[in-house]
C-alpha cells in the first residue's frame, strides 16, 4: 500500500527534499512509502518537463507524435472507511479510465483500444460502461442509435458482418467518407491511399466497438443539438456584445472552436462518469467507466472529474451528507499508445477557385494545419 506524505499536490512541490526525507524518518513510514513519494517527485518532474518541451514543439502535430495517448486511471474511494485495514482494502474502489483518442488514426492504435475495451468487458461484464462522444440530434436520435447497437450484439451474424465490413472498411461509401474528410479537413486521397494501416474512427472503430461491447456503450453523455443551439444563441449575445459577429452556419466540426460548448461536454460527461462510480460505491461494486474521447477533450475531463468533486462538498450545507467518493489519480499510467498518424496526412489540399475564361486556373497549393484549433477537429 502506498503513504502520501501529503494529500496536496501543491504542497508536495513546494516542500524540499530534505524535509520530505525527514518527514519519512520521523513518521516510521515503511520504505515502500517513502520510494513511492520519491516516483510520484519523479512523475511530476516528467510530466513539468514534458510540458516545457511542447510549448517548444512548432505545431500541435508534432505534440501528438511526442505525447501521443496517455490513457490515465481515476479511482474513486469511500470518503470515510470503517472497520480494520483487511477490512477496508477489501471494499469496492470503481475507477475511470480515460484513453485520448482521434477521429482519424492507425489501424494498429484502435485495436489497442478495443482490446482493453473487450478484456475490460469480459471481466466486469454489465459493470463496465463506455461512454461515446459523439453529438446527436435529439433524445430521440440517441434512443435510436443505442438500439441498433443492442441489434448488432443480439444478432451473431450481424455482428460478424459488421466486423468484416469495419476491417474491409466498407461500412460506408466512398462519397460518405469524402464527406467526412471534407468535415475534418482531411485529404480523401491521402486517407484512401493509405486505408491499409489508418482509419476514420467511424469506419472502424465505432463500428467495431458497436460489434464487440455494444450492450456497454452510452451515447447520452455528450451534447444533443438542443443543448448547442441554446448554447449558441449565449455566444451570438457575448460577441454581438463585444461587436463582433458569428457566422451565419456552423458545421459540426467547427463546434469545438467555441470555448462555452467544449466545455460544457467536458463537464457534461465527467459529471457522468462521477455519478456512475459514486453509484457502484454505494452498491458495492467494482465497476469501470471508460472514456474514449478526442485527445484535445481529455485533460479537461479529468480536471472537470476532480473539480466536481470539489464543488459538491463546497455547496453541500454543513451539517448535510457530504459526498461519499474521493478521486484519485492513479501513480502509473495504464498505457501509452503512439496514435500512428503520418504527416503528410494533416496536408490539405485547397479547392481550386473557379477560373476566369482568360486567365488560366490557379496552381494546386498545400497547406498544413499547424493549429490546436484546426487539429482539434480530429480529436
């Protein structure tokens, strides 16, 4: 079992060494405990180093190539334990994994994700959900989309269809792929050149995870088109009062450029994830939440996972039940997984503009998406 000299992290960093080492001598903590405060130093160095070294990067590609995706553990633990120390290790601790992802990757990087998908299911069965990202019409469009993943797992021969055709990646037409690629501002060409090792996420991934573990998937956890539009209709208010003004349309991939929205998904599906495990404490099981979101999505969740926690013991009157789960990140990450996306894949080609009858029609130009803005589209 790991001692924390310090429940505060900021505390912890702001202590020197030499008193931490003291403070271990003093306080008889065993070994074990004072070469875990010694990784969790290390961790933290790791972590400030590699937050440096980004700033430094020259696009938000080269920081998916270094970083690639940390799939970090979240475990929720009974605020106050009773009974002997064989007795409280004993009690269910739920926890939350979260695996950054993109909406265009390696074949080899999604089948890591269902791998620890599937074996996750196998050992938790019905106390493992997955919530999706992904924004429906309505209540109503959900509803409908959650049973036709029901439909896939009822139905074997579906499901074996559906695995083929994810791998053949024939679950949708060409010009529906286009037209994804048009929406993520991806090259069709280049993607189509290249399907034998990278995939959309809609044409092998969802589909596998909908064949796979499909009675686990949520789909209500992320904003519906009626939260957007009222969320909207507050943002034309704010720049309309800072004299600037929106768009006339606003397409589905564009919605992350709008601060109020990202966060309220964030938020949206971190308070999900925290009433789940919350729920299995007070029953006693040890179930998992995973959370497969775009990559530019995650470090927020996990903020929003701790910040929630914060704000439901701050507004809970004294005197009242105070929350019945602490949150807390786990030591080592679970894993570490290169997404497998080559740069020439983040150059797009610009339409050729309409030529004039007596000039002759532009030169084909290249240009690279070297924003987080632009490459939050993928994530």
């Amino acid at each position: 079992m790991n001692y924390n000299l310090s429940h505060d992290a900021d505390a912890r960093r702001r202590m020197p060494f030499r008193l931490l080492y003291t403070a271990a001598v003093r306080s008889f903590l065993p070994l074990q405990a004072y070469r875990s405060t010694l990784r969790i130093k290390e961790r933290e160095k790791e972590r400030s180093m590699l937050f440096r070294r980004t700033r430094l990067l020259r696009s938000a590609y080269e920081e998916l190539l270094v970083v690639g995706s940390r799939w970090t553990r979240i475990t929720a633990k009974p605020v106050a334990t009773e009974g002997p120390p064989h007795v409280q290790a004993s009690l269910a601790q739920p926890c939350i994994t979260v695996i950054p992802t993109l909406h265009v990757a390696s074949i080899a990087f999604y089948d890591k994700v269902l791998e620890y998908m599937d074996n996750a299911v196998r050992r938790r069965h019905s106390d493992c959900v997955i919530l999706l990202e992904g924004i429906c019409d309505s209540g109503a469009a959900e509803a409908d989309q959650l049973e036709e993943y029901q439909k896939i797992m009822a139905d074997a021969s579906l499901r074996e269809t559906m695995l083929q055709r994810a791998q053949d990646n024939t679950v949708h037409s060409r010009e529906v792929i286009r037209d994804i690629c048009l929406e993520l501002a991806l090259d069709y060409d280049t993607v189509m050149a290249q399907e034998d090792t990278i995939r959309l996420q809609e044409c092998y991934l969802k589909p596998k995870m909908a064949a796979i573990c499909g009675l686990n998937l949520r789909n209500n956890c992320d904003a519906d088109m009626k939260e957007v539009q009222q969320l909207l209709k507050e943002e034309v208010s704010r720049i309309t009062a800072a004299g600037d003004t929106m768009p006339t349309s606003v397409s589905v991939s564009d919605l992350g450029r709008f601060p109020i929205i990202r966060k309220f998904r964030e938020r949206k599906v971190a308070e999900a994830a925290r009433r789940q495990c919350e729920q299995w404490l007070e029953q006693e099981i040890e179930g998992e939440v995973i959370v497969p979101w775009g990559y530019f999505h995650t470090e927020a969740i996990i903020h929003y996972i701790f910040e929630g926690g914060k704000a439901v013991a701050a507004a809970t009157p004294q005197g009242a039940k105070k929350p019945a789960a602490v949150f807390a990140e786990d030591d080592e990450l679970v894993a570490k997984v290169s997404f497998g996306v080559p740069r020439e894949l983040f150059v797009v080609k610009q339409e050729k503009p309409a030529a004039e009858p007596a000039s002759p029609p532009p030169a084909e130009k290249e240009t690279k998406r070297n924003s987080d803005d632009d490459l939050s589209t993928l994530s």
